[in-house]
C-alpha cells in the first residue's frame, strides 16, 4: 500500500494490483474511502464533508500524476511521490 501523499492528516494510497476503474484510497482519522481519478466522485467509504473536499481539490490539482502513478501501481512498481495540498 504505497502512500503517495500526505496532508492535513490525510494519507493518499494505493494498492498494488487493484481492480478498476483508476481509484485512489484515503485515510483520515481511521476512516477510509475511495475516490475515482477521472469524476473525483467518492465510491466508498465516508468522511467529513471539508476533508472530502480538501482531497478533491487536492485531486483535481494532481489528476495526471495520479494517472501516471495508477499505472505505474497496476504494473507493480512503486508510485510517485505527489505534492500535498498546501
């Protein structure tokens, strides 16, 4: 479970040979939910209306690089590092 960024005390993962679509996993406080990269939507999980939307527009800024280290999880190598949301 590669992390690749941290921020507010929020923790963005994922996992190495996952199922699709292209998604991304975040934990905060012991919660955890998945987003998709292409709507941003979250499809599972729950968490505080303002981390959800910290990590959205965190997303929105960083949707390429996740991409990128989307495919690079899904062939079993370890993702990139991306910037937090400052």
């Amino acid at each position: 479970m590669p992390e690749v960024s941290r921020f507010f005390g929020i923790c963005i993962v994922f996992f190495f040979n996952d199922h699709n679509p292209p998604h991304f996993h975040a934990v905060y406080e012991g919660r955890k939910a998945i987003f998709e990269i292409h709507s941003l939507q979250m499809t599972e999980g729950t968490l505080p209306p303002r981390v959800r939307g910290f990590i959205v527009e965190w997303a929105a800024q960083h949707q390429q690089e996740l991409m990128t280290d989307w495919e690079t999880v899904r062939a079993g190598k370890t993702p990139g590092k991306i910037a937090p949301l400052q």
